[in-house]
C-alpha cells in the first residue's frame, strides 16, 4: 500500500472530493485525520473506517482551531506525514455586486485556510523531523480567469503559497505541491446556474465534469514516495479543459 502507516491530516473532509480523497488514502494504508467545521457531517461520513479516520471539527480560518487539531494529532499520533488542504468554499457573486464579506469568506477559507494549516502542519514535520509532502488545492481557474473574482483570486494565491513552500521547506525534505482540478463533480458545483454549468461542459475536451476519485487518486500520488522527486508543482487534472 501506497501509503502504509502514513499519518495524514485532511481539510474539508465530510464531501467531494475530501471524502473521496479520505477513502483512498484508508484503502492505501493511511490513517486519516478527516477535518471539517460541521461536526455532524463529518463524523457521519468517517463513521466507515474505524480507527483508520478520525473525525476532527476544524475551522481552518481559525488559527486557534487549527492549531488545536495539530496538537490533537501530535498528542496521538506523535507525528505527522501528509497534509491535503482540501478545503474550499465560493459564491456565484459578479465582480461589481461582490459584498466584502463574500470576498473575505472565500479567500479566507481558501488561502488564508491554506496558510494556516500547511505552517502549523509544517511546523510539526520540522519538528518531528519528518519529510513530509504538503498538497494545496487550486483551480484551473486560477490560471484561466474564469470564475468569481474571489474565487480566481484565492486560488490563484494558492499556487504563489506553494511555490513559497516547496523552496523554503526543501531543506527540510518537506516536498510542497498543488492539485489543479478543474470542473468536478462535487456539491460546490451543485449552487453554479445550470446554464454556466453546460458551458464549461461543453469546454471540456473529454466531454464530462471529473469525479472525485480520480482527483483522489492523483493526490494519492503526490502523498505517496512516487512522488518523492517532486516538489513545487501544479498537477492538473481538468479533462483537457485548459492546458498549463
């Protein structure tokens, strides 16, 4: 197994693609801290795995609250190999009608959420002496400039932070990357118009929207010793929809 023994923490963990990515990461020998802010949902969906998941309620904006989880795993688990910060959020707002709360919501969640888990979870890798491998969320958007604002913005901040990451934290054999997915089948793309919808469709070469596992299944991979050669880049996975 690609992941034997692994300890990985995981954002956004109760749907979607941070689901499915908890799922691969059991079936690869992990175990799996599944953090999300909605404590219901979350142990709900981790209920399956037994011991191999863990639910952990976690507001990745909250520096506290992250910070706790951290603690939560460096006091069980001792250590800590992996982290997925997976967690995102958006709202379908035009430029000129977006409220400042709107705006400080998604690029709290997705980039300052992203900042404030991957130094924490760095911190306990240094300190454990661990190489570890930090895996960010981005957006084909991000490159592309469709979406909202907000949206491109954040998640255009998350490629600038992994680049950061992977060279301030190769001396530490710590190896920092970022998954790039484009239109996916998750609940997130449940609230887009279905109008938008079958345009970006229509967009894809392949023909169809991703599914989670195949995100999945590609973060597996960046986790895993395969990708031991492999730092600072952005993974794309979009059907063909926009070439980096």
């Amino acid at each position: 197994m690609k992941l034997n023994n692994k300890i990985a923490f995981v954002t956004g963990a109760a749907q979607g693609m941070g689901a499915a990515i908890v799922r691969e990461f059991v079936a690869e020998g992990a175990i799996v801290y599944a953090a999300d802010i909605n404590e219901e949902a979350i142990s709900a969906s981790v209920a399956e795995y037994g011991d191999k998941a863990r639910a952990v309620v976690c507001n990745v904006m909250d520096e506290a609250s992250v910070q706790a989880a951290m603690q939560r795993i460096s006091d069980e688990a001792g250590r800590l190999d992996v982290l997925v910060n997976n967690a995102g959020t958006g709202s379908v707002d035009s430029f000129l009608d977006t409220p400042v709360e709107h705006w400080d919501r998604v690029v709290g969640v997705n980039l300052k959420g992203s900042f404030l888990c991957a130094r924490e979870a760095a911190r306990l890798m240094v300190n454990g002496g661990i190489a570890g491998s930090i895996i960010n969320f981005s957006s084909t958007g991000a490159v592309t400039g469709e979406g909202p604002s907000h949206y491109v913005a954040s998640k255009a901040g998350v490629m600038g932070l992994t680049r950061s990451l992977a060279r301030e934290l190769a001396p530490q054999k710590i190896r920092v990357n970022t998954i790039v997915p484009g239109p996916t089948d998750t609940p997130m793309m449940a609230g887009i118009p279905d109008e938008w919808m079958q345009s970006m469709v229509a967009a894809i070469p392949l023909g169809r929207l991703g599914q989670p596992a195949e995100i999945a299944r590609a973060v597996v991979f960046l986790a895993s010793d395969d990708a031991s050669f492999v730092t600072g880049q952005n993974l794309t996975i979009n059907g063909g929809s926009a070439f980096l």
